[in-house]
C-alpha cells in the first residue's frame, strides 16, 4: 500500500435493532419483523429486518402503514436500554482493533486502520477478523466497508450489506463510486438529489465529468464538496474532523407526524410537551445546556414553518423548552388550519449560567432534581412511565433514537466513560 494513504472502516451492525430484539426472543429470527411499537398504534417505524424491508417497509414510516404493507409482520415495542447495552458492546468489539474510533451512531463507526498492519495483517485480513470478534462477542453480524476516506468507506460498507465485507483498493475511488447513483453520497438528500437531476446528472460519475467551478456556481460551497465527494474525499458535511475526535453535537431535537391531521390546539399543545420532555431528557444525558428553541410547525398541505427564540440562559429542563416552544406555536400557528407535523429544536449549546436571583436558581434546582428522577425511572420502567401532566394528552411511543448523545466512547462533561 502507499505510504501516506490511510486505511478507514466503516463498521454497520447489519438491521441492529431487530437483530438485538432476536437474541431477546429467537423465534423472530428470519420473519418479517417491525420495531418501534404495534400495528394499531400511532407512531413510527424504528427499524424493519430485511424480510419486512422486502415489502417496502422502512424506519421512520408510519406503523400503521407498515402493517397494510406487510400484514404478516410481528410488531414489538422497542427497547432502548437494550440497544445502548448491545452498542456498548460493539464499541467494546472495536476499541481492540483501533484507539481511533468514531460511534457515528448507536450502530455504526469509523475506524482509522493506518499503521495497524504489524497487529492485525493487510486490511482484508484484519476485516475478517474484526467481523468474526463481533459475532463472536456480541452474537450479531455487521458489514465493513474500508478505504482511503470515510466517505469510500461508508458507501462501501453499504454495498456490502448484509453481513460482507468490502474494500476499495486504493486508486480505484472513482471507478468504484461511478456507477452508483447520486443518491448513495452521503449527504444527498432528496431535494440536492433533484437539482442534480435537473442538470442531467444521475450518477456519481456524470457528477465527476463537472468541474468544481460549475458546482460551486450551481451549488455554492456544497458544490465544492460534491466535487470532492465524487473523488471519493472526506469532503465537508459530515466528514470535517478527524476519525475519534470528540465532537460535540450541534443541536437537538424531536418531532411527532400526526397519524391524522389536527387543529386540535390541547392536543398539539401537549404534543409539544411530550416533545420537549424527550429533547429535555437528551439534554441531559450529553450535561448539555441550550439556548436556543425553535418551533417546526408542518401544515395538512406541508407548509412548513421554523420559528426560534434564544434564551436569556441556556436550559436543559422541560419546563422551560417547553415554555418558549408553546409561545412560538401560539404566536405563529393559524387557529382552526390543521397540522401534519410538530417538532422541538434547539442549538446553541452553552455552559450552564450562574442564576442571579436566589429563589429563581433554587426553584431550577429543584426541577433540575425532580427530572433527573423522573429520568431514572424512565430508564427502569420505560420511556411512557412518567410524564409532565401537560404532555399526557400528548403521549405517543417515541422512536428509538440511532444518535443517542450519550453515545459510546463520548466524554460527558464531569464524567468518565466507563
């Protein structure tokens, strides 16, 4: 190999959230399995086994319309300390292959190779035993992509799915990425997706025939990072720093479609609540603070709206996320139009403020204590077991989350990984 070239995994436990569910009860093993709660119920697909994706069912698709896709599914209710349990364990599986590793999400990561050949051979080498140490630990099967970027290995690994592995010989990034369709970039989304379409450009390699100053032209400094991608380089978005650096997130957030549009005010209010318990209770887990909240409101005809409001001091406490989002929706939503979609998000994350006035810092102490029970008992007892009394109307099973930000390998602030 090249000197200078790095050597990049890319780790995706293959249908992780269904695999999990099956070490808990193997009678799920090979049929068409949906995550995320029952049929009848309003909420949203967290994940699908390969079986039920067959039949076009996938994660963030209504669970009512998973069923009419694919009646035979078996429907189970997600379990989220199963998850970050199993994640743990993978992340455990990796650390004993490289000390540079990035959890990109509950269920995948990068790893930087470079310089590993005298430990664990050539890289084909060191995939096969990679991927034979997780099964063997864990019980469950991944894909590994590898190459020179992140971006080559992450869309290999895809490739390689289910259950393979994939590796992109140096030199061959362009010939590799050609073939595929735009959409496989990580990045491209559905509205980039279709302004390249507009220009004739359906695959990666119609993408590279372009120079970067037509890019940029057309797409500004994205352009420029198309340009790179379509080289196979880690260029911008979500490749900006280095594999294993600690990076913090840069906003939180959540948001419910309703099964059937409403212009029911109470219940959207407590929609709102619940919402801002989850974006809360996440918050804290990262020892996060906000100060800024931003209402996104979708209308029955997908007029989508985003108001923000920033704090005089950042927050972490439901109350107060919830405070600000209700007065954004009742300043901005139009009374009797009806609402597909609601969502709470907030940024602007800071270091949390000395309170001024006594009695105020005392009284957000004590909500500060009486959320961080509340917390407790959700993690025994399951998300829906406590619930401010505003957001009851409001409840609905929220999707698991694949970007929890307490995820393995992160340091919390005033904490130590274990």
């Amino acid at each position: 190999m090249s000197a200078g070239l790095r050597t990049i995994f890319h780790v995706d436990m293959d249908a992780f959230f269904v695999s999990v569910e099956e070490l808990f009860d193997p009678s799920l093993k090979g049929k068409a399995v949906v995550v995320g709660g029952q049929r009848n119920e309003r909420g949203v697909v967290s994940a699908a086994s390969y079986e039920a994706r067959k039949f076009g069912v996938h994660s963030a698709m209504p669970l009512r319309t998973a069923a009419k896709l694919c009646p035979h599914a078996i429907f189970v209710d997600g379990h989220r300390e199963r998850y970050v349990e199993y994640s743990r364990k993978v992340h455990h599986v990796l650390t004993t292959f490289s000390p540079l590793v990035e959890m990109a999400s509950i269920d995948e990561a990068y790893l930087d190779m470079t310089g590993t050949d005298r430990l664990h051979g050539p890289p084909l080498r060191a995939a096969h035993s990679l991927h034979q140490k997780m099964k063997t630990e864990t019980q469950l099967n991944c894909s590994i992509g590898i190459g020179i970027s992140r971006l080559i290995a992450k869309v290999s690994s895809a490739k390689a799915k289910p259950n393979g592995v994939l590796w992109v010989v140096p030199g061959q990034e362009a010939k590799f990425l050609a073939p595929l369709d735009v959409r496989d970039i990580p990045g491209v989304g559905k509205v980039t997706e279709q302004n390249l379409l507009s220009l004739g450009i359906r695959k990666v390699g119609d993408l590279a025939r372009f120079d970067d100053a037509f890019l940029e032209e057309h797409f500004g400094k994205w352009g420029l990072a198309l340009a790179g991608k379509a080289r196979g380089e880690d260029a911008g978005g979500w490749f900006d720093s280095e594999v294993g650096a600690d990076a913090d997130p840069k906003s939180i957030s959540h948001e419910h479609t309703y099964t059937e549009d409403t212009a029911d005010a109470e219940q959207m209010e407590s929609t709102l609540m619940r919402l801002s318990e989850m974006v809360g209770r996440r918050l804290r887990e990262g020892g996060l603070h906000a100060r800024t909240i931003q209402l996104k409101l979708r209308y029955k005809d997908f007029t989508t709206i985003t108001r923000a409001h920033s704090l005089p001091a950042p927050t972490q406490l439901d109350t107060e996320i919830f405070e600000q989002v209700r007065s954004l929706f009742r300043e901005n939503w139009r009374k009797g139009a009806e609402v597909r979609l609601l969502g709470v998000h907030t940024s602007s994350f800071a270091d949390e403020a000395e309170q001024g006035d006594l009695l105020e810092g005392n009284r957000r102490e004590r909500w500060k204590q009486a959320l961080s029970a509340a917390d407790r008992l959700r993690d025994r007892f399951g998300e829906s077991s406590v619930s401010l009394a505003t957001g009851m109307k409001g409840g609905f099973r929220e999707r698991i989350h694949e970007n929890p930000v307490d995820l393995p390998g992160k340091q919390k602030p005033g904490r130590s990984n274990e």
